[in-house]
C-alpha cells in the first residue's frame, strides 16, 4: 500500500451533512432553572437531548459511573479490539446493567472510562516501572471527571485488576458527601484442565530449567484464562483489593469474586446501582462508611483471607482519601497477630482452590463470620447496602443465597464450602498460619513484610523459618531472572534485590522472580530480599517493601556478593528478623553487622534505571515526601507543599 493510496478518494465520503433538524420536543426548563442556575446547568440538559436521551427524564438523580473499561467487543462477544488483559475487557456489560437500572429508576446516567493496565503483561519489561504510579495518576483523572459533572449525586465505580481498582476506591473515597459503591468486576475462570494464572506465568524459567517441555508449555499457556473477562483467579493484588472492598463497605455484600460474565456477575452490577440510589435516598454519604473501624475491618478481612501484600500501600492510600488516619507498619503487626487466617485458596493454599471457589463458598461475608464470632469486627459500621454490618451478617448467615452458592460448589466441583473458608478450628487443624510477617533487622531497620503463609511448610521447623546463606546481589531484576534461568543460584543462597524501589524502578512487581522460586522445583531452598514489591506468590521466604530502600540510603543497598544473611521468620507469633551476620572474614553478630553496613559505601552499581520515565522519578519524589512505600505511596498535598516551600527558601537563600 502507498501512501497515497491511504488518501484516495472513493465516492462515499461526499456523502456529508451540513445541518440536522436536531432533537424534537422541549427542555424541562422552569422559570427559577434559568433565573438561578448556572449557564452549564442549562446547556449541559442541551448535550443530553443532543446524545438522544429522552426529554422526560431529564430531572432525575444524575449518577457518575467510572469504570476502567478497556478494549472493544461486537455484539456476540468477539474481540474487535483487545483489552490489556482480560480482567477489564468485559466491564462495558456491567456499566451497561448499572446504567439502564439507573434509567429505569428515573435517573440519568453518565458513563466515563480511565482503563489500565495489566501487571502481568508487563512482567520483566520497563512497562512495570508505570504500574504502581498510574494509580495516583488514574485516581486524579477519576476525580477531575466526577467533578466534572457538577450536577451529580452519586458515583458509581466498576473496575477489576491491580491497579485500576485501588484507584477506584480512592476516588470513591475521596467523595466525602456523596454516596456512592464499587462494582467489583469479578474473576475469570480457571480452566477445567490446565494451570492457574500464577503458575502459568513461569513457562519460560520451568522451560529453562528442563521442568517443562515446549509443547506442554504451548497447550497451558493457551487455554489459562478459560473465560474472556475477569480478575486472575488467586488471591493476587486484584482478587485481594475486590474483597478489601466489600469489607471496607464500598462494595455490596457478596459482590467481590463473581465470575465474570455469569448471570450473578451481572446482577451485582443491577443490584450496586439500586444501592447507591438507595443511599441517596437516605441521605447516606461516602463519609458514613469509610471510617476508621471499616478500615480496621478490612485490614481483618485482608489477613484472615491471606491477602495481597500490596494491599499494604492500597489501603492506606484509600484511608487518606477519605481523610482518615493511614495504617502504620504497628498497625499492621497487631491486626495479623490477633487474625488468624481461615482461607484455602491460590496461591497460599493450603489446598490451591481458585478464587470463584471462595465466592460459592461464601467470599467474604463467610469470612466476616467468622471473624465477627471472634469478636474481631466492628459490626456498627455502615454497608453499602444502607444497613450496619452487623445487620447484613445476620441476613447472611440465614440467607438462602448462602445455602444455595454453596450447593453449587458442592453439586459443580465436589468440593465443601467449610474446607474453602473454614472455622478458626478447622483451620488450625489443617495448618494454616497467619498471613505477614513483619521483620526489622540491620537490613531493614524501617520494616519489610514477608508473605509467613506463602513459605513451604518443610521449611518450617517448630514455627520458624530460620535460613542463613551467602547473598547473591543483583541490582535489577533482570539480572536476578537472568540468574535463575541459567541456574546460576543455588539452593541455600539470598537473593538480594536492590535498587527496584520507587526511586529506582517505581517499585516494580517483582512477580516473575517470586513465582519462579515458588514453582521451581528447587526455588524452596532459596530466599531473596528486595526494597521492591510483590503480590505473594512465593515460597523460601521473599521479603518484600524493605526500607529503607537502598536508593534513599537503606542499608540493603550496601550488601556485597558472598555476604553471610540470616532471615528468621516465626509464622505462629509474626515476628521476624533479617540481618547481615557476616562477611568475608567471618560471623557478625548483627550489632557489628549495623556498624560494618554503616562504614560501606553503596553498592558501586546501585543506580536508578536508565529508563526510568520522568513520570515516574516525579511520582517517586513526590510520595517519597509524603511519608514513602509504608504510608501507602501517597500524595500529601499539606506536605508537598511545605516541602517545596522550604527548598525554595533555601534556595534564594543559597543564592543571597
């Protein structure tokens, strides 16, 4: 084709309007409209009858829905367009059921689109060093269009995957006096033969390692996602942040795990539209929900299902939105260390079953069952229903939905919804531990977070995972993966992975190192250490969110090749250490370790990555002002500001 040929002129194009006799009928305009309301109240009635909506129904309750909707389907579900992953490619079908139930009710609803991205698809590419930074980003942009409809009285959020939903609820959150409810998008399914999502996901170094053979790779890489639409079916950063929904109040009850696409799926999206026009009825507002006990419960529900680890940074970002007091690291250690967990699900298991298995079993009013007869909740807390928790949990415990979803579970895949979510006994009984641990140490006298639930259990002595071995240093994470597909690690060696925090990379996942050591067959044996994040998918022990991190001065940014590490985990009392014990010539106690740490200078390639974008290095600086990885990656205007004003100050006074 020439160019030229992009430009030729064919006979249908001449086919142009010039003028179009516009919408029939009349505006419901009143004497006091045009006295008293602003001009863009008036034409903005003008653009609806121009998009066709009817005359009539123009003066009802105006509700925003945003989504993070992304590619294009034809009418019979075939892709026209691809999304970047599968978990928003079918989220138009819900904003459309939220929308024409809003309509039905004599409402007019207004459709906006922020998509995202996809973590896995960005896995080991510099398209990770945008992943956590588009979150701030998309929750500004998700906040300029809600108020950019001034004429709203409710907003709706529907969004799905790791990114794009804690943006959401940040939005949501931040809409102190108005009501509004998250649409969780749901989970694909998992094929009826084949891989999960995690585990496919390590191909290429089981390939490497002679543990799988092309062929075999090939057929499970095709047929994973066995459904078009939906969140990763295990309990990642996607399926995590959906139950962290509903458990904060957002979300309706039940609402997060529905596979996507099914007739439940869809329902959920009718139901949360008549939930928030409800709210509005009752003169219930964003502010009612979020409180600091619903964050409290949430964090409850987080470990009790052994949840994300990056719900770390999501749920205190979705606290200072809506003005709350964010979540400390001590926090977190006395939330995990009086919740036990009570879930059997991907990928901490201890019996693998995919996410859609927890909804049939109950999701997470089950959980908060539980938890309420532990006395772990507070049960005053509004839903999104309307109604206080305590009075949905006892609804649910009741409920015909609860006894029907779990004979599916049992009729479809013979499996008991009480060996899914369990009782704290039951559980107890087959093992399961709680869900983080917290270490401190010389390597990370700020805190880490180890995912205690994901370590192999034959590494596990008496309720402790204790290993000390040679570090083996890497200052990307390329390199690190590069290691391990030439088998250049070794059972009984550290990883350490510096300089891959926000200052270096923005924090990427490091998903593709952690699953590689959990489906290696040897990947048990080898720990690994990094200021860089990661959803949990591991075993060894991977410590995650070590600050400080190396590029802002952490010690882990001073370890050297041949070092001696010591990492001491105890998963039944959730504490921890990791620490420097030695080096070249010979043990340390981890008092001279600090003081040997402080005497070196960085590791001569600590370094942020040449292709860093400077999107990225801005985002970096401006949550590393706002209290860093550990107050949930934020911007904290009060303090940017401050900040900026004290180093111009010291300019011009640097300059007098």
């Amino acid at each position: 084709m020439t160019w030229q040929s992009l430009l030729e002129p064919n006979d249908a194009i001449y086919a142009v309007r010039t003028q179009a006799p516009g919408p029939e009928g009349r505006l419901p305009l009143t004497p006091a409209l045009l006295r008293d309301s602003p001009s863009g109240d008036v034409f903005g009635m003008t653009q609806n009858a121009g998009m066709g909506w009817p005359r009539a129904n123009m003066l009802g309750p105006q509700v925003m829905i945003v989504s993070t909707a992304g590619g294009m389907r034809s009418e019979d579900g075939r892709p026209i367009a691809l999304g970047l992953h599968s978990g928003h490619f079918e989220l138009s079908d819900q904003v459309r059921a939220a929308a024409e139930t809003i309509a039905d009710a004599g409402g007019l609803p207004f459709a906006t689109y922020v998509s995202d991205q996809c973590d896995g698809r960005s896995q080991g590419t510099t398209g990770m060093f945008d992943s956590l930074p588009y979150r701030n980003d998309a929750a500004i942009v998700m906040r300029r269009l809600i108020r950019s409809l001034p004429t709203r009285s409710a907003v709706m959020g529907v969004a799905t995957c790791d990114k794009g939903l804690p943006a959401t609820m940040m939005a949501l959150a931040s809409q102190h006096d108005l009501p509004t409810v998250l649409v969780p998008g749901g989970v694909t399914l998992p094929p009826a033969q084949g891989e999960d999502l995690a585990r496919v996901q390590t191909l290429g170094v089981r390939y490497a390692n002679d543990e799988l053979s092309l062929e075999d790779a090939a057929e499970l890489g095709c047929r994973a996602c066995a459904s078009p639409g939906g969140g990763c079916h295990f309990l990642g950063t996607a399926a995590t942040s959906q139950v962290v929904a509903e458990a904060l109040g957002l979300a309706l009850p039940h609402s997060a795990l529905a596979p996507s696409g099914e007739p439940v799926w869809a329902q959920v999206a009718r139901q949360s539209a008549h939930a928030v026009l409800r709210q509005r009825e009752l003169g219930i507002t964003t502010r009612d929900v979020l409180t600091e006990q619903a964050v409290e419960n949430a964090m409850a529900v987080h470990a009790a299902i052994g949840g994300s680890l990056n719900l770390l940074m999501h749920i205190p970002a979705i606290a200072h939105a809506a003005g709350l007091r964010r979540p400390t690291l001590d926090d977190w250690v006395r939330v995990n260390k009086a919740v036990p967990r009570i879930v059997s699900v991907l990928p901490n298991g201890p019996v693998h079953h995919p996410t859609v298995r927890m909804f049939l079993a109950g999701g997470t009013p089950e959980v908060m069952l539980h938890l309420r007869d532990l006395g772990l909740l507070h049960l005053d807390v509004l839903t999104a229903t309307g109604e206080t928790l305590g009075t949905v949990l006892d609804w649910w415990e009741s409920s015909e939905r609860r006894v029907r979803m779990k004979q599916v579970l049992l009729d479809q895949q013979g499996v008991e919804a009480d060996d899914v979510i369990m009782s704290p006994a039951r559980a107890r009984e087959r093992g399961l531990t709680p869900t983080a641990t917290f270490p401190v140490g010389n390597l990370a006298p700020d805190g880490s977070v180890v995912k205690s639930t994901a370590i192999d259990p034959s590494r596990i002595r008496d309720g402790v995972f204790h290993h000390v071995g040679p570090a083996r240093v890497f200052t990307s994470e390329a390199a690190a993966v590069a290691a391990i597909k030439e088998r250049a690690v070794s059972p009984g060696d550290v990883m350490v992975m510096m300089g891959i925090g926000p200052t270096g990379t923005g924090m990427e996942e490091t998903f593709q190192v952690t699953s590689a050591l959990r489906y290696l067959s040897y990947g048990k044996e080898i720990s690994l250490i990094t200021d860089a994040r990661f959803s949990g998918v591991s075993t060894g022990a991977c410590v995650g969110h070590v600050g400080p991190e190396a590029l802002a001065g952490g010690p882990i940014g001073r370890v050297r090749d041949g070092d001696l590490v010591e990492i001491r985990i105890d998963v039944a009392n959730l504490e921890g250490t990791i620490d420097l014990v030695g080096d070249g010539s010979g043990r340390l106690t981890p008092t001279e370790g600090a003081r040997l740490l402080a005497q070196r200078s960085p590791h001569p390639d600590l370094a942020p990555h040449p292709q860093l974008p400077a999107d990225t290095r801005l985002w970096a600086a401006l949550q590393e002002v706002s209290g860093g990885t550990w107050a949930g990656c934020v911007y904290d205007t009060d303090r940017i500001v401050a900040v900026l004003r004290a180093g111009l100050a010291a300019l011009d006074g640097a300059d007098g």
